[in-house]
C-alpha cells in the first residue's frame, strides 16, 4: 500500500525535496507545531523565492532548515 509516508521517503531518497516538502508540510501528526511551520516556510521560499526575500526572508536559511526538518522526520523508515 502507497502511503503519503512512504512516498515522502520515496521523494527524498530521490532527493526531491520540493515535492517532498509539499505533501509533508500538511502532515500533523508527530511533528511540532515549530517544525511543521518550518517545512512549510521551506516550501514556500522555494515556490515563491522572490516573494519570500523582498519580505527580508533568509530563503537558503529557511529552505535548508526545513529539507533538515524533512529528512530527521521521514528520512529513514520507521
């Protein structure tokens, strides 16, 4: 059975992060309130860069941190 866990993982083993960011960042279970606004962000600053940097976002910072996010959570199988 395919579940939205095993294709993040799927994702990043690939590492494609992007998508991996996208279905990951509406997941709630099992992650704190602070790191699910931070995949989030991760997303969004590499949807909408120039958005996100004309706010005064460190993009690189936030993107790096929340594929850290995404690979502590759902890098390995549980």
């Amino acid at each position: 059975m395919v579940t939205a866990n095993s294709t993040v993982r799927d994702l990043i083993a690939q590492e494609n992060y992007q998508k991996a960011l996208r279905i990951a960042k509406g997941f709630r279970l099992g992650i704190s309130k602070d790191d699910s606004n931070k995949l989030k962000l991760a997303y969004e600053c590499m949807t909408h860069t120039g958005f996100y940097e004309q706010l005064g976002t460190d993009t690189t910072t936030a993107i790096t941190e929340g594929i850290q996010i995404l690979i502590a959570h759902f890098g390995k199988d549980e």
